[in-house]
C-alpha cells in the first residue's frame, strides 16, 4: 500500500510539471519575442522589411508542427531568426501561449 501510494503522488507531481503556462508564456514572449513578432505574433512590418523576409502570422505558423518543431524553431532558429536562449520550461510555456494566438 505505501508502494502504491508514494508511486502515485511521484506521478502527480512529475505530471504537473509537464504542463506548459501559456500566461507565463505571454511574459516571457513579451520580453524576448514581441519586438520583432509584435504583441499579438502578426509579426512587425520593419522588421520584416529590414530582413526582407515575410512574416506570418505566428498563430497560423505554429499550426500542423510539432511542440518539438516549434521549440526547435526557438532554440535553433529559423531562416534569419536567431536562437532564443531561454529554459526549456519557459519554451514550453511560449509554445503554449503562441499556440492562442489567432
């Protein structure tokens, strides 16, 4: 019985850190993302005009990837996109939050 029960509050709490915020997404969107793909991911004309690249909205990027493509796009970069250096929790939590983006 004790077996049973350390196993399942070991499961519950390795299960409730798998989960991403998207609130703390948003924070953390805010402060690394959001000057180049703007407050709401529609992506922020100079930039894209200084990098002559066209910008999708991200809510319509991330649809039909992976999360693991979507942190590889943040980790690794993407065409003229450099690497976002941040935790790996906190890339979860952005790929929740670009993911509520229209």
């Amino acid at each position: 019985m004790k077996l049973f029960l350390m196993t399942t509050a070991l499961t519950v709490a390795m299960a409730g850190s798998a989960f991403a915020d998207a609130a703390a997404g948003k924070t953390v969107y805010a402060a690394n993302c959001e000057k180049c793909h703007g407050a709401d991911g529609a992506g922020k004309a100079a930039i894209a005009s200084m990098f002559k690249v066209t910008m999708k909205p991200l809510g319509a990027a991330v649809k039909g990837k992976t999360d693991a493509d979507v942190a590889k796009d943040i980790t690794q970069g993407v065409g003229k996109m450099k690497p976002v250096k941040i935790s790996d929790a906190q890339v979860k939590d952005v790929i929740a939050y670009v993911r509520t983006l229209k």
